[in-house]
C-alpha cells in the first residue's frame, strides 16, 4: 500500500511572489472608486515530473489611478503514475486554485498597509474558466 500512494500523488512544492507592482495616484478615492477591473492569466510548463505555474493578476480602475501588477510562481510535482492528462488537468485547475489564495492574501495585507482600504480579491472558481 505504501508503494502505491507514494508513485499516484501530486504535491505542492511551494511558492513565490515575482514582481509585484503597485501604482497609485495622488488623485485615488478608494471610497469613489471601488470598482475595479481584475484580470488574471496562468501559464505553466510540464518538465518530466516537476511544473512550474506562473499566475499573471492586473487590477485597475475606470480612470487608471491605480495599477497592480502582481506575478506568482508555484511548483508543483507529480508521481509516477499520474499521467500527463490528469497533470495538465490538474495544473489547468487545481494548481491555481492552490495558488491563487498566497496571492491574494499578499495583496490584502500589503494593501491595508498602504493608506488605502485594503485591496480584498474575491475568491475565484477555476474550474468554471474557459
């Protein structure tokens, strides 16, 4: 039985915030404009039994007096005998899900820092993406 679990798994091997970048104009009400646009893009690459996902997040506003730029990066490991389908399925919904919740709450606490109401991302449903 332990030779079974540990060759049909897949772990989380860590993550890392890349680039985060905050612009903020001196003419920014948080209270007037709280709208705000959320774009979120994820790439990984399968390299024998180890990826890497990469998440991509943008915010803005209506008039741009805020930008956030923020990248993520996590690794992900599979066993032997998970197959490459079931990995790409899992890295296309699991991972980001895993992910996502280290990027938002980095963002939460940087932003309540700032002066400004902290910035609370919704929660995201990935397998729902098209």
């Amino acid at each position: 039985m332990k030779n079974k679990i540990e060759s049909n798994y897949l772990k989380f091997l860590g993550y890392k915030i890349s680039k985060m970048k905050i612009e903020i104009a001196e003419d920014f009400n948080f209270e007037k404009e709280s709208e705000l646009d959320i774009g979120i893009a994820k790439k990984f690459e399968i390299e024998e039994n180890i990826s890497n996902l990469q998440l991509n997040l943008h915010i803005s506003n209506k008039n741009n007096s805020l930008n956030i730029e923020m990248d993520s990066i996590g690794g992900f490991e599979k066993g032997k005998k998970v197959s490459e389908e079931d990995f790409k399925k899992f890295m296309t919904v699991n991972a980001p899900s895993i992910l996502f919740p280290y990027l938002r709450s980095t963002l939460t606490s940087v932003t309540s820092q700032m002066g400004i109401n902290p910035i609370i991302l919704p929660t995201i449903n990935f397998s729902t993406e098209k």
